[in-house]
C-alpha cells in the first residue's frame, strides 16, 4: 500500500483534566475512504482537527507525506490539506459564485489543472443559485457549495467532518460520488460521521470510544 | 501566496462584502453619531468647558465605536466558521491578521471621516487650520495602534461566551497610552497656541510601531486552536 499519507503517531489531546483523543495511532493511505465513527463525545471531532493541524496535540505527532508535526503545519502542508469542517467555511454575504472566486484566490488555485467555477457550480447542482447570496441557501445547498470548495482546492488529503449534514437525497449521493472520484484520483479521503451510508464505499472503518481506538 | 497578497486578497473580499451589506460601516457611524448627539444634549458647556473636553470626547467616541466595528468584523467571520478555513489556507494566519487588521483600519478611517466633522459642529468647537494637521495625523496613528489591538482580540475572543463584554475590557486597558496621547495631541491641535505636548506623538508612534510587529506574531502563535 506504500508510505502512509497521513497518520497518528499515538496523538493525544486534553481539554483541562479531560482527555478527548488519548494514545491514537492510525495510518491512513493514498486513494482510501476512512471514516472515523463513534459515539457522541467519543472524540472523532477533535482527532479530525489534530489531522488538520488546527489542534495542537497534547501528547503525539501527525505526520504528513512522513513529515512530523506536532502543531500547526506550514504553508507547504496546509496546501495540501482540505478541510471541511462542522460549519461549511463560505461566507453567508458572497455568491456561490463569489465564494469560488474568493477560495480559488486564497488557495493558490492553478486556473490551468481547476475545473471552472461554472463546472464545479453544475457539479453540486448550484448553477441556478450561483448568483445568489449564500445566505439565501438551505443547509443543504450551503453544505453542498462547501463540498464545491473542497473540489476546487482538490487537495491531496481531504478532510470531512459530518460531511452528509444538511443534504437531503441526491445531496447524499453527489457527495457519494464525489468522494469515489476522490479517491479515484488518488485523494486520500478521511470524514467524521455517523451515518456511513452517505459517503459510499468506505475502505476502513476507524472507531473511537472514549477518545480511544474501539 | 506571499503574505501581503494573502492579505490584500481578504481586504478585498472584506471590502467587497461591507460596500454590499454596509453593516460595519453603519453600525460604527451610528453609534458614533449617537454618542456625539447625547454628549451635545447633556452636557450644556461654555466655550471654553467645550475646549477642554472635546478632545476627550472624540476619543471615547472613536474607541467605543472601533470596539463595535472590531466585534462586527469578527462576527461575519465566525458566522458559518469562515475563520477556520482562512486560518487553513495556504496564505496563512499573518496574511489573515494583516487583511483583517487593514479592513478595520479602512472602517474606522471612513467612520471618522464622517464623524469628526459632525462632532465639531454638534459641540460648537472651532478647528484651527494649523491644527488640522496635527488632528488627522493624530486620529490616523491613534486608530492604527486601536485597530491593531482590536482585531488581535477579537480575533482571539471569537469564539469565546460573552466576548461583547470580554472585547472591551481587555482591549481598553491595552489602548490607554494611545487614548492619553490622543487627548493631549487633540487638544493642542483644538489649540495650537496652548504649549506642545512633548513626548505624546512618539508614543503614539512607538505604540503603534511595537503593536505593528507584536500584534501579528502574537496572533500566528495564538490563532490555532
């Protein structure tokens, strides 16, 4: 399977007394589908945002590409890594439309290997919407933009955090076909759920208890 | 993305949205004018009473009205948890703070511009020409060390319970040398033939110069998380 893309290294993260994530060692790899599952509080959330480098781990390192961090990763890093989060990441006062220009700009996009703005818009089922403020959207629609955000950034490593919120039906199947070709790409796909049917053909199955590999 | 790119590239989305929504802009001037008005309503002063208090009330109002700016700013970042993606990206979190922090300048600047006339003639105070220098470069300096400070804070008080209490009591006591000198340098500028406040325009100036390299260091190493 080849050198791990991206991987705990027995990550640990405390919040005051508490531990959220506690001596985590999981590999992932280069064209799979992880999905991290547990129960409410069982510390997928956070073991998402120390993969990201949005946390600093307590305890531990993530590595990336084999490179060791233990906080905030580089420029380089942060390139790419893409990050859905809980809260889709778009601002409510741009267009769909806007959104993807303001993202494309910020993520360092190269117009030459991107799809266009109009091609990722009727991807997501938005192009009738696109014009419209992002605050006029559903949950679904807004969840559905961010999922045109990740496709823009395209980053080698893509992670999800409840990336079925919000999306009715065809919404859940869009974002099953969207992460298929991601991994199909070679993408290495890592999503926080509670619900596995939406994300399709999952490769492995990681499951927390108590901040703890189940 | 080098870093001012980065930083250039939110100011413009920052701009962009504020001349749609005009929220920050009109809740600023707003509350400025507001202030001004029951100021010139409560208090009935002589002309030199109006003199020796002016100054003070220019800066209550420009701070007071920064501090609500600074939090609106903030708030249309954490509205659907943009922050956390313009943290991520490859720019970075000094580009982040320089965008934020010259979007909160422009927004004070532009509310000043409107207000401190109005404030001059709501309280009858006359402006000589020779002091109009000396204001403008005072007002800028003074809002320059406010927005650094302000949009340090409010970014680092988020996404925390209660911040609308929290941003002004822990920026407040922070921009005192910046409200001091202010007050001294505005009243010369009210009076220029009052004696020169010696020292006050090289510590707003140091002030200003200690938070330019302070403020976005401190906000990389404190932003994550």
């Amino acid at each position: 399977m080849g050198e791990a893309v991206l991987a705990a290294r027995d990550l640990s993260r405390s919040f005051g007394r508490s531990w959220a994530v506690r001596r985590v060692s999981v590999e992932m790899h280069a064209g799979t589908l992880t999905a991290l599952t547990g129960d409410n509080g069982a510390g997928k959330s956070t073991l998402l945002g120390l993969l990201a480098g949005l946390l600093r781990p307590s305890e531990g390192q993530v590595a990336v590409f084999g490179e060791a961090f233990t906080g905030f990763f580089p420029a380089d890093i942060r390139e790419r890594v893409g990050f859905l989060g809980h809260l889709p990441f778009v601002y409510p006062d741009l267009s769909g439309r806007e959104n993807l220009a303001f993202f494309r700009g910020l993520y360092r996009v190269d117009p030459a290997k991107a799809a266009t703005d109009d091609a990722l818009l009727a991807e997501v089922g938005l192009t009738d919407a696109s014009h419209r403020l992002a605050r006029t959207y559903s949950r679904g629609m807004t969840q559905r933009l961010a999922l045109a955000r990740m496709l823009l950034q395209d980053a080698p490593i893509w992670l999800l955090d409840e990336p079925s919120t919000g999306l009715d039906a065809a919404g859940q199947a869009l974002l099953s076909r969207v992460l298929a070709e991601a991994k199909a790409r070679g993408r290495c796909v890592v999503a926080v759920t509670h619900d596995l049917a939406p994300l399709g053909q999952i490769d492995r199955e990681v499951r927390l208890r108590g901040g703890r590999l189940a | 993305m080098s870093t001012l790119r980065g930083a250039l590239h939110i100011l413009a989305k920052d701009l962009k949205v504020e001349l749609r929504t005009r929220e920050v802009f009109l809740t600023m001037t707003l509350f400025a004018i507001l202030i001004v008005v029951i100021f010139a309503f409560a208090f009935q002063l002589d002309a030199d009473a109006t003199r020796a208090v002016a100054p003070g009330l220019l800066w209550v109002t420009v701070v007071f009205s920064g501090n609500l700016g600074v939090a609106r700013v903030m708030d249309k970042e954490r509205e659907l948890g943009a922050f956390q993606g313009l943290l991520l990206a490859p720019a970075g979190p000094m580009a982040v703070f320089w965008g934020k922090a010259m979007g909160v300048l422009l927004f004070m600047l532009a509310m000043e511009l409107l207000v401190v006339p109005l404030a001059l003639i709501f309280v009858s105070i006359s402006l000589p020409t020779s002091g109009i220098l000396t204001l403008i470069l005072t007002l800028f300096l003074g809002t320059l060390g406010f927005a650094l400070v302000g949009t340090l804070f409010g970014a680092m008080l988020a996404d925390v319970r209660m911040r609308e209490v929290l941003l002004p009591v822990v920026v407040y006591p922070v921009v005192v040398p910046v409200l001091v000198a202010g007050v001294k340098l505005s009243a010369w500028a009210f009076d220029p033939a009052a004696e020169e406040p010696v020292g006050f325009l090289p510590l707003m100036a140091g002030f200003d110069l200690l938070y330019l390299a302070l403020a976005p260091w401190v906000f990389g190493r404190t932003m994550v998380e």
